[in-house]
C-alpha cells in the first residue's frame, strides 16, 4: 500500500525544488500542503531557502500555524499566510508565497495580470492585497494571523493574490496544480509585459479563460508539466533523496535528524518559546 504522507512530504520537497529551479523562488519565498488525512493541519519547510529543503526539514502545523510537536526548528515569519487560507479554504490544499520577478511590476503597478496564453488560463481572476489599508505602516511581512485572514478575504474564491509592493501567493487543490499555476502564472506574467512592450494585449475572452483553466488544471496536464519540471531538477543535480520520505513518514516530521537537530527534551521545551515565533 502507498504511503500517502511519505509520498506527500516527498512531493511538497519536489515541489519547492521545481520552483526554485524554475526561479520562481530564490532565497525566499515557501510551499506547503494540507496533511493528506488531517485537514486541520499542514506541512512546511523550516526557514530557510526553498532550494535547500530537505523532507526532514519539515514541521507540521496546526492552522492557527502553531507547531503540532515541539521543535527547535526556526520557522517561517509568514506562516500564517498558509495557515489562514487553509482555514478559509477548505477546497485549496497547497499553497506558495512568492516574491517572483515576472509577477513584481503587477504587485508594484497595480496593473492586472490577465490570462495572454492558454496556459495561462490558470491562474483564474487575479486579486490584489494591500497591506497598508488594513494596518497601515508595518514591515511588509505577513506575520500576524489577522494580516493571514485579511490576505485569505482578499484570495476570496480565486487561485492567486498579488501582494502590493511585496509579492504573490498562489493556491492549489493540490501540489502538482498548484507548481502548474504558480510557474504558469510568472509565464504569463513575463508574456504580459512583453506584450504590453510591444503596445497591444490581447487577452483570453472570460469565456476562452474558463474552458481553459478547467482543462489545462486536470491531471494529464499538470503531470506532464510536472514530470518535465522533475527532469529539469534531475539534470540540475537537485532532486531530494527519496528514502527520506519513508524515514520521515516512520519518525513522525524529522527524518535523518543530524545531531543539531535532536537537543535534549529541556533544550528543546526552551527552543520552543524563543524560537518559534520569529
Ligand atoms: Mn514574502
């Protein structure tokens, strides 16, 4: 029988290296998914750079984004931006937070990513947040469960929020669909601009834009991509090992702990309250 959560922490790390390598995250920037057999927890990588993320580096969170186990793990600052939207939908299943290049002008323009090509059909009616409105002057980063929610209304029904003067964040019913929208989405984003340089958009009717998304977000699509995005983290060397998941998946979220990473019980409780909250 398949192990559903090992094959699961397996593929969000693949994820997180396939949007690395197609630059769609860089020192910044997460994945995370929604437990297989819990819907009130998820999976994500502890801080630190997307590329570098390992099964064992995984921590699993309730949806108030609280860790479930004691870790010394530091954790993401935004957080909360996964953990609010999974409370607020229950159909999304993955979720990326990025600071793309191709998506930045948007952010900062406030100019409208429309769907230019097919494949960018996926990315649906995109929707603008902007911090400032609700809560003024902060340092920008998503780090309070009420600047998670008001993120989550601005998302709305919809699959991706461009964050004003900050980034984007994505949401998929699941991992394979969310890398297809969330790369599709900078592609369309890049096609956009290029057209825009060029004088003339023509977008996808609403009408072209529906048909599409339903049929480029089903399987025969999103695996196709995502086989091809495998093979260019193989050629990259950057594709995880696979014998960690089974580990992780036997030793609840720390597979292959080396020896920082396993503190005494007290050293850990300690960790938990100084650490947890950065
Ligand atoms: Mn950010």
């Amino acid at each position: 029988m398949p192990d559903v959560l090992a094959e699961t922490l397996y593929e969000l790390i693949v994820a997180t290296r396939i949007l690395a390598n197609e630059k769609v995250l860089d020192a910044f920037g997460h994945v995370s998914v929604r437990h297989p057999h819990d819907p009130q927890r998820y999976f994500i990588p502890r801080h630190r750079a997307p590329e570098l993320a390992e099964v064992s580096d995984l921590v699993e969170l309730t949806l108030d984004s609280e860790p479930v186990r004691p870790t010394d793990f530091r954790l993401y600052s935004e957080k909360v931006i996964h953990g609010e939207i999974y409370k607020a939908r229950p159909d999304v299943h993955a979720v990326c937070h990025h600071h793309a290049h191709a998506v930045l002008p948007y952010a900062i323009s406030g100019q409208e990513i429309v769907p230019v090509f097919h494949l960018g059909a996926v990315i649906g009616k995109v929707q603008f947040w902007d911090q400032r409105d609700e809560f003024g002057d902060t340092n920008m980063l998503v780090v309070k469960p009420e600047e998670g929610a008001s993120l989550a209304r601005a998302l709305g029904p919809h699959w991706m929020v461009l964050m004003r003067r900050h980034g984007a964040t994505v949401a998929g019913t699941g991992l394979r669909e969310l890398t297809f929208r969330t790369v599709f989405g900078c592609d369309n984003a890049r096609l956009q601009s290029e057209a825009m340089a060029h004088g003339r958009v023509d977008a996808l009717s609403p009408g072209e834009a529906k048909l599409t998304a339903a049929h480029q977000s089903r399987p025969p699509s999103t695996n196709r991509a995502w086989d091809y995005w495998v093979r260019q983290v193989e050629k990259a060397g950057l594709m995880p090992a696979h014998a960690a998941a089974k580990a992780a998946s036997n030793t609840g979220t720390r597979a292959k702990s080396g020896a920082k990473r396993a503190p005494a019980k007290s050293a850990r409780k300690k960790s938990v309250t100084s650490r947890r909250r950065r």
